[in-house]
C-alpha cells in the first residue's frame, strides 16, 4: 500500500510538473520599425510638397517646432503639425507659407517615429528671395545746361 501511495504521489508531481513546465506563453513577434527613404526637396514660397510612405506599423510623424511658421501638413481641410496613422500606404502633403523673405534660408526636418526609434524622413528647404540691383550707366549732357 505504501509503495502505491509513493507511486501515486510521484505520478501526481511528475504530472503537475509538466503542466506547468508546457504553459510558458508564447514569445510575442518583435517587428522591426521599416522607415522610409530620406527624401530632400527644395520648394517654393506658397507651394506644396508631397510625398509617399509605407511604414509596417504605427507611427507618428511631426514637424519641429520651430518650423511651423513655415511648414504645415496638409490632411483634406485640415492644416496640422503632427500626423498619425497606421502601417501601409499614405500620401503625406507638406505647405509651405507664402512669406516672402530676403536673405533667409527655412529647413525643416520631418521626424517619423515608429515603435522607439526616431527618423528624419525629409528634409524641406524654402529658399529665400534673392536681391537683385541694377545699374544703369547714365550721361549728363553739358551742352544744354
């Protein structure tokens, strides 16, 4: 009777040991962030800049703060500093302001985030307007006063 209670008793562990040695929990897929080609683009006061992207997961993409007197995304009616959305493909539409400036140069760097890692995705610059001066060579006529 003893040893069929020591058998009993070992079966008995030796099965709950199983069990709960078989339950570990799957280990859960890591998807690697697949972030566009950088694109660079030089665009006009007052114009629209539009590109494409294809990201497998969701992301975030913003515009630096410092850039948002110039640049703007563009979403159907909407003018919007920050976009979200999720994995496939989207249309991405940039404005730029129509101030005109002389002298100055505007780059914004557009930043995507994907999962915990940051990208630049484009890289906008709105030239300037350029000064131009003329000369004219003029004659006095002394003969008439």
């Amino acid at each position: 009777m003893k040893k069929f209670l020591f058998n009993t008793l070992f079966i008995s562990l030796l099965s709950l040991a199983c069990l709960f040695g078989g339950c570990e929990e799957p280990a859960e897929e890591v998807i690697t962030p697949d972030f566009p080609e950088k694109v660079s683009a030089t665009v006009a006061a007052g114009e629209q800049f539009e590109f494409t992207i294809a990201p497998n997961m969701p992301w975030t993409m913003k515009i630096p703060t410092e850039a948002t007197t110039h640049f703007k995304f563009i979403k159907g009616e909407s003018e919007l500093y920050t976009l979200r959305g999720n994995a496939g493909e989207h249309q991405i539409v940039v404005a730029v302001s129509d101030i005109e400036e002389f002298d100055t140069v505007r780059v914004c760097e557009i930043e995507m985030t994907m999962g915990e890692e940051t990208h630049v995705v484009a890289v906008l610059t709105r030239g300037g307007k350029e000064r131009s001066l003329n000369i004219y060579v003029a004659e006095y006529d002394t003969t008439e006063g």
